[in-house]
C-alpha cells in the first residue's frame, strides 16, 4: 500500500500547527486510478490544492469529505 499526503512543500507557508481541509473528493472510494490523476481537493491556507495518485492501483479512502488533517496525515492509500 502507498500513503498518499499533502505535499509537504505545500506546508511550507504555513504556520505550525494549520490544519489543510478535505473539500472534495474527486475519485470514489474503490475505483481505480492511474499514476498522476487527481483524486481529492484539498484547502490549505486559503489556497486549493489538488492532490494526485502518486501510483496506479485500487483507491482507498482514509480521510472523510469535510474531514481536517495535520501535516503529514495519509488522506487515502493506494493497493
């Protein structure tokens, strides 16, 4: 399985402690996806990102819509 993250350059602007919100996911749970596709939207210090497979294989979700994650959090996992 491979963790998939927010990019930790991305964090780089932020203060310690800022949390990135989980917008919208872009692929369903369970599906399929190849390397480099975007698979979720995330908010980060005013800022969306948009987040992508860094491998194909089967997505699985770990973080809610709506959910907020600290640096380094797994938002999903790829299999």
């Amino acid at each position: 399985m491979i963790d998939v993250t927010v990019d930790p350059d991305a964090w780089s602007e932020a203060e310690p402690g800022t949390e990135a919100l989980l917008d919208r996911w872009l692929v369903e749970d369970g599906a399929a996806v190849q390397k480099d596709q975007p698979i979720a939207e995330v908010v980060l210090v005013k800022a969306t990102l948009e987040i992508v497979a860094p491998a194909a294989g089967r997505l699985v979700h770990r973080v809610k819509q709506g959910d907020t994650l600290a640096q380094g959090v797994p938002i999903a996992s790829i299999g």
